[in-house]
C-alpha cells in the first residue's frame, strides 16, 4: 500500500494565479489563513513557525496558505488586498475576509485572535 499526499496539505503555497480556487472557493470547505510575506522580511521569518503550529494544533479544523509578495505576479494579490506591510495575514472564511493582522505574533496571540474570529 503506497501512501501519498493529503488532497489539501494544511499548509500549502499559494500564487495569484490558483488563489481564487485555492483559497477564497475552498475557505467555504474550512477556514483558510493567508500569510502575506517576503523573504527580506525578519518578522515574517518570526511570525511562520508560531503559525504553522497554530495550524498543527488546529489538527485539520484550520489550512495556512503562503502568498509570498516578491513571487511573480502576488504584489498583485497583496494590492488587491490592500496589504499595507509585512507579514499580514488574513483569514477568510466561506469566500470573505473574517480579519486581518500585521506583524509578527506569538502562538497565544494568534490563538487569541483566532477564537476572536472564528465561530466554533
């Protein structure tokens, strides 16, 4: 028996090109965080692993996808967005925005603003 990947990794890469299916149509499967970052940027680098155990403890109830800004065509995302510095996050939920934070935060701070924003 060969294993292979879970259909939706929790967390995952996301560019502009697939962020209309891979995030705002399969936020409505489950709530969806989109990390904001840029490789340059230090907070960013202190903000992921806080938020990818986040993502771990929520065990499936919760994806985290990364949208880095200086990939291609993402600036495009972050404008639309109107993503004003480095690392935002915003969660979306059934197709909309349900909140947002910049900067960097510990796990509490994002579990605390998690159960903020989300319904249980």
């Amino acid at each position: 028996m060969s294993s292979s990947a879970p259909p939706h990794p929790p967390i995952f890469e996301v560019h502009y090109e697939d962020f209309q299916t891979q995030v705002i149509a399969a936020s409505s499967e489950q709530p969806i965080l989109v990390d904001f970052w840029a490789d340059w940027c230090g907070p960013c680098h202190a903000l992921t692993p806080h938020l990818k155990r986040v993502v771990e403890e929520h065990a499936g109830r919760l994806r985290l996808a990364k949208v880095e800004v200086d990939a291609g065509e993402n600036m495009r995302l972050a404008g639309h967005y109107r993503v004003r510095g480095f690392p935002t996050v915003i969660l979306f939920q059934h197709g909309e925005e349900r909140g947002r934070f910049s900067g960097a935060r510990s796990r509490i701070q994002i579990n605390n603003w998690l159960q903020e924003h989300l319904p249980e």
